[in-house]
C-alpha cells in the first residue's frame, strides 16, 4: 500500500502555466505548478513548452 508520501503520476491536463522555483542544487532546479502542485526538474519543464510549440506549429493550417 502506496504511503502518504509517494510520488504522484504527472498530471497530463495540466499544461502548467504558473510556476515557482522550490529547490536549486547545482546541477537541477526544481519548479512547482502553482495550478496543479506538482513538482518536476526544469529541464523538464522546459521539454514540455517546446513539445507544446511544435504541437502548435502543427496545428496552423498553412497558407498559400
């Protein structure tokens, strides 16, 4: 039985509009989503925005 402490699945609907840093070492840094209260690497983060662009990229019709 999972403790109250376990790590929680990535929350897919939430595209994480707003966040705040929580943790910085020197090699990571960690952000939480003020939506969603999930905590992830920013590189993560930084991943996620970019496949998101391209996504968008796709979407446009083009025009001729």
């Amino acid at each position: 039985m999972p403790s109250s402490g376990s790590i929680r699945p990535m929350n897919l609907d939430c595209k994480h509009p707003q966040v705040r840093v929580v943790s910085r070492d020197e090699d990571a840094e960690f952000v939480e989503c003020l939506q969603c209260g999930e905590v992830f690497d920013s590189e993560e983060f930084h991943d996620m925005q970019i496949e998101e662009e391209v996504l968008d990229d796709e979407e446009e019709p083009l025009e001729s």
